[in-house]
C-alpha cells in the first residue's frame, strides 16, 4: 500500500462552475483517487473553495451580500453539487479558514526571515468616487489588442493577452462604473521569484515525467522575454488574509490583505489541516501529509488543474515552499489540462457562457456527464462539447455497450433460471480465451490510470465493456439452453460474475451506476481483480441476484434538440 495525496485546483467562490472547470481539475482528480482507493492505497483527495480577492468581491456586490455571508452560502452550493456529482474529496475546505489565514502567514514570515521578501513602491489606479484603490480585476476597460470593451486590468478574456491596468483604454472602476480615476503610490510586498530562478528551473528539469503541456508552459514563464518576474503578494483589499509577519504585525502593511494566488495553494495544505479537525485528528495527522520530517517522505503527491493554473503551481507556489526553507512537501506530478469548449465557444463563468454543473444534474445523472467528460478529456489539446457528440457517445457507451449486457445476461436467467446464479456446466475454450482477453486489457487499463492518461483508461474500460458483449453474442446462452442447459449456465453465471467485475473497474468513471450494478449482484466485494479467473468465480451458484433498473437510457434526438435550444450559451 501506496500514501497519495491528491488536490484539484481549487474552484472561484464567484458562482456555480461550469463543464468545463469540471474536466480540467476536479473530475480527473476524482477518478485517480477513486481508482488509488479501490487498488488499496491510503488516500488524502483534498479540494477547497477559492474565497479571496476580486472575483468574490464583486460576485458578493452583484448578489447585494456581505462578502463573508456570499462566500459562506456559495461554499455550501458548490460542495453539494460536487457530492452529487460523486467527487470523492476527503476534505472539501474554505481559503478563508482560520487555518490557511494561519499558515498564509506563517509562510510570509518565514520568506521574509530567508530574505525572500521585498518591499516595493508601486503606482496603482484610484477610484476617487470609491474612495479606495482598485487592484487590477476591479478596472474594466477596452483591449489594447483586439479591442474587446470589458478586458479586465489583468488580462483581456476575449484574447488572453496579458494587461496592466494603464493598458486599458478608457478605463473605468468594475464596482462603480467611475471613469474618475488616477494613479497614486502604494506600497506592496513581492515574493523574490527571481531570485529563486535556478531552484525553481532545476526541481523543474528533474520531473522528466511530467506532461509536455505542464513543463511547456513552465518553463516559458521561467525563460521568455524577460524570464521569471518577482510577483507581488499583496492586494488593497479589504477582503483577505490580513498581512503579517506570522503571528506579528509587518509595519507598513496596514490595512493590506495577501494576494489570492499567494494564499489559495497554500490551502491545500490548509484543507488537510481543517479534514483533521472536522475527523477529531490530531496536527500529527495532517502533517504526516505535508512534512517530510514528519512522515511525508513516502507521499507521492499529484495535483490536477487545467492549463491557465499552471504558472502558479509550478512556480509561485513552489517558491513559497522552497524559500520557507522547511521541509514541506513540493509536488511530484502535475496533470494539466487543455480546454474544453462549448458548441464553437469558451465555456465562461463570468460571461455565464455554456453548461453549468447544476444544469447538467439538472437534466441527466451524473455518470452521464462523467463518462462523456472523461472519455473527451482535453489532455492533447483542446475538447469541444457538442450535444450531437454527447448523446452518440451516451447512447453507443453506456446505454448500447454496458447497459445492453447487464440487461440482456440478468433479464435472460429470470427467465430460465430464476434470480439466482445457476449452477453446473464448465469452461471451454470461449471462457478461457476470454479470461485471457480480460486479463491483458485490464493490465492495460490499470497502467493507463497509474499513470492518469484518462482518454486511454476511458477507452480501455469500453473495450473490456466490449468483450462481454462480444462473447454473450458468441456464446449465446439462448440458443445453447435449447440443447444443453448446464452449458447455458456456466455461460450466464460468467456473465453475471462480469457484471459485479464491470462495477469494480467501472466505479472510478461511474460510481453511481456502478453501485447499482453491485447492488442488483446483490454483492459488496469491491476487490479489484487482480486475479481475473478469480474474479469471475466471486459470485457462486445458488447466489441471489435482481434485474436492475435501466443503467441508461437513451438520449433522444427530442431531448438533444430541446437541451441544444434551451443551454445556447448564456446562462440567466
């Protein structure tokens, strides 16, 4: 038994997510915990919601809500969508808890004391009707670049070009629409990034496993134009952690919130510390995670994000752990991911532009959406969603492929043999190049998922779906009843012994009905098969079984059309 620590890329409070948040973190995440689980692996999956800085602000100023009460109530909304969606978090946690505002301050100090730490003079914009400054997501104005009239003083969302706020043309306050605007000094603290270059480059260089598309984007910010930029840490917000010197006050910086990025991946380590405190743990608990002195030294660690959250956890965040100086654990693995769009579009929370994940549960189940997610995950390159695309592969996948063979094997020994397993009959050269077959595409199926290639477990798994709908068809239980029964039951109890092996190598991509697969085999063994002729003798003659309701029904062109028609693009 392995220990793993899991985290997803933690989701913006400022709304429900989309589709498309869902593929490029938090989804595949759950697959490879699900899967580490079930091959009997000590897990600790740990997700949060991302509380701080402008897009929770202004979110909380369209609701009419005092930020802390908007933050409170949103986390309740996403950790319930997320559990219907069944994503198995050991902890899903707040980056406004006390625990993260503790270790976010912690780490400032213990950077400030390695030197790490610079104060820097900065002219920043002013809102003089709103009597504050205005950090760079609360100035909207037109696009130096391409012209888009709401780009954000951070980057134009229309043509990702990154902005600084005097970029903007005409620019104005995102609070209060105000054009009375000037620049006036400010102070702000910057993490040394630079100086921290060649630690940073070379724990990079030694991830030789990593995904092309997570050190192709590293390594861009580490060494184009003028390479890898101190970045400050530190926002005039009123919202926030507040800033300090770990538990002591840091002069000048009064009224100084840090900056979102600085403290939301240090949540991570916060989530862990709030699971041990909703589990009555002890700090020995979650710091057995985190603390290579402290029982993390046989923790592999793997995070997943889509490819926009890249720079921050390949660099940022590791210098915050490198320059602390403590032996916290970095990283092992970072699987990233390319985008998924919408219908020849970008799916967008701010622009409320594609399929929302209370929508999708709103219209089908969620295994539905997480087979189709997964199987079209954007790993090589970009995903498009289309309602075509989704109910072909809905209806031929599950609907066509597994549902089909559950139905057929369990509906057809109710009939001939009752609801119960029935005994007698032998292998023959069928089952035995079967159990081979099984064999290879499972070892197959478990070294894509070790290594979280998850269009390939996808397809694997549909493959070994595959096999035991080619061999029902071959075999064909129904004709051999005819002229020898006992035969005809060594067939149908294999069958009904791959439906309980379907739901323990299916129950990552789609737990749910994998559940009810388990529960109309009447069986709780979720042991993966290692062995495979083991496996398809879990379930004995004389076993009870119950046909199962319909796994999945089929989309109709009907309800494509109408779900097409009503999900155009803009959410209201």
């Amino acid at each position: 038994m392995a220990r793993h620590l899991i985290t997803s890329a933690i989701p913006y409070i400022n709304g429900i997510k989309h589709l498309g948040n869902l593929v490029g973190s938090q989804l595949p995440a759950d697959l490879y915990a699900r899967y580490l689980r079930e091959r009997g692996h000590e897990v600790m999956f740990i997700c949060a919601t991302d509380e701080h800085g402008t897009p929770a602000e202004l979110a909380a100023k369209k609701a009419g809500k005092p930020v802390q009460v908007y933050c409170a109530e949103m986390h309740e909304v996403q950790a319930g969508i997320a559990q219907n969606f069944g994503l198995s978090f050991d902890h899903f946690g707040r980056s406004s808890s006390e625990r993260n505002h503790i270790l976010t301050q912690h780490f400032a100090g213990k950077l400030d004391e390695n030197g790490w730490i610079s104060e820097v003079e900065e002219r920043q914009v002013y809102s003089i009707d709103d009597g504050r400054f205005l950090p760079d997501r609360y100035i909207e104005g037109t696009c130096p670049n391409c012209g888009y009239d709401k780009a954000r003083g951070d980057q134009c969302e229309n043509c990702t070009k990154q902005l600084d706020p005097t970029d903007l043309i005409d620019p104005r306050s995102a609070i209060s629409g105000s054009t009375n605007l000037e620049v006036r000094s400010t102070k702000h603290l910057y993490l040394r990034q630079r100086a921290l270059k060649d630690q940073i480059a070379a724990w990079i260089d030694s991830k030789t496993d990593w995904p092309i598309l997570t050190t192709s984007i590293a390594k861009k910010w580490l060494n184009d134009g003028d390479g890898l930029q101190d970045r400050g840490i530190t926002r005039d917000l009123d919202w926030g952690i507040p800033v300090k010197k770990g538990d002591q006050p840091w002069p000048g910086m009064e009224g100084k919130v840090f900056y979102v990025w600085f403290d939301a991946p240090i949540e991570y380590i916060a989530g862990t510390a709030e699971w041990a405190d909703a589990n009555g743990r002890t700090d020995a608990d979650w710091r057995r995670w985190w603390r290579l002195d402290e029982g993390a030294g046989d923790v592999t660690y793997t995070q997943f994000m889509g490819k926009d959250n890249v720079p921050f956890h390949t660099l940022g965040f590791p210098a915050t752990i490198i320059g602390s100086g403590e032996p916290w654990k970095l990283v092992d693995y970072i699987k990233s991911f390319n985008y998924l769009t919408y219908d020849g579009g970008q799916f967008s929370t701010s622009q409320g532009r594609g399929v929302f994940m209370d929508q999708a549960l709103s219209i089908l189940p969620a295994d539905y959406w997480r087979w189709w997610l997964l199987s079209h995950a954007p790993e090589s390159g970009d995903s498009e969603f289309t309602w075509d695309n989704f109910q072909q592969s809905v209806n031929k996948d599950l609907a066509d492929v597994l549902g089909n063979f559950v139905s057929r094997i369990t509906k057809f020994c109710r009939s001939k043999f009752g609801e119960v397993i029935p005994e007698g009959g032998s292998y023959g050269p069928e089952e035995e190049a079967l159990i081979e077959a099984l064999t290879t595409r499972i070892r197959a199926y478990e070294g894509f998922m070790d290594h979280t290639e998850v269009r390939k477990s996808a397809a694997e798994l549909r493959a070994i779906w595959v096999l035991g709908n080619e061999y029902l068809q071959s075999a064909a239980p129904w004709s051999t009843f005819k002229t020898d029964p006992e035969k005809a039951a060594m067939q149908v109890r294999l069958g009904l012994n791959l439906i309980r092996l379907y739901a323990v190598l299916s129950s990552p991509f789609i737990p749910f009905a994998a559940d009810a697969m388990l529960a109309a085999m009447q069986s709780d063994d979720r042991n993966w098969p290692d062995d495979v002729r083991a496996a398809m003798q879990a379930l004995p003659a004389g076993h009870a079984f119950t046909v199962p309701e319909v796994l999945f029904a089929k989309i109709t062109d009907e309800q494509r059309d109408d779900w097409q028609d009503r999900f155009k693009g803009i959410r209201t």
